[in-house]
C-alpha cells in the first residue's frame, strides 16, 4: 500500500490520541495499534497532523451536511484508502456508501474496518471504467 494511505490514517490516529481531538477518530487509532508498521519513518509534525484532521473534519462536515439532505443518497469515495469516514458519519440506512481504492487497498480496507449495513468496498483502478458497474444508483438511470 501507499505511503499515504499511512500518512492520513497515522495523522488522524495522533489526533485522537491528544486531550481535545478536532477529529476523534477512534478507529483510525485502533487500525494504527493494530498494523506492524514504522509510523515514526512517517516524521509526522503537529502541523501536518492538523491539516490532515482539519481537512478531513471539514470533507465530514461537508458529507454529513449533503446526506441529511438526501437521506437516499449514493456516497462515493474515490481513493478512500484507509479512511473512516463511513464509521464517522455513521450515515443512515437508507444511504449506500462506496469507498473506491486500488485492488490491494480495498484489500486491507476489508480486513482492517468492520463491515456496515450498506456500505461497499470496491477495490479497482478508478481510470478503468469497469468499477462504476458495482456502484447502485438506488435504481436512477
């Protein structure tokens, strides 16, 4: 897998580590103790560990807004990699949730993240066509 799918993860992992999280993530935190990787290779600053929680709050805000308006919606996550978002926002029912990431990253996210009720992981190369097959569209053309 790529740096960066252990670069965003480890940052929101330290984040909720901190006595006032802005993220709280406590499952990238449980998947960070839970991997055999050198994390201090990574020489993660303050700084980069809070732009990475700052945009990823910001991107939760920003879905979590546009699913209570569309309770049907289809989420899409293209190069989702390691991220928790779909355990963050915790969305409804009625929603179906896709993270999209290379084969072997969809790979690790099956492993490493419990399975929730419609919400799908789909390991493929975005650039090929092929993915948006295993996407539902809640019966829309």
């Amino acid at each position: 897998m790529k740096k960066a799918c252990f670069l965003t993860l480890c940052c929101r992992a330290l984040d909720n580590r901190t006595p006032q999280p802005i993220l709280g993530d406590a499952m990238a935190d449980e998947i960070v103790r839970a991997l055999d990787y050198d994390y201090k290779a990574l020489h993660i600053s303050t700084d980069l560990m809070l732009n990475a929680t700052l945009r990823a709050k910001k991107l939760d805000e920003v879905a979590s807004r546009f699913l209570a308006r569309n309770p049907d919606a289809v989420g899409l996550d293209l190069g989702a990699g390691l991220d928790t978002r779909v355990v963050r926002l915790d969305p409804p029912s009625t929603v179906d949730w896709y993270d999209v990431d290379f084969p072997t990253v969809a790979s690790a996210r099956e492993r490493l993240i419990p399975d929730r009720p419609n919400a799908h992981v789909v390991g493929a190369h975005v650039r090929d066509a092929d993915w948006l097959d295993a996407i539902s569209t809640g019966g829309q053309p």
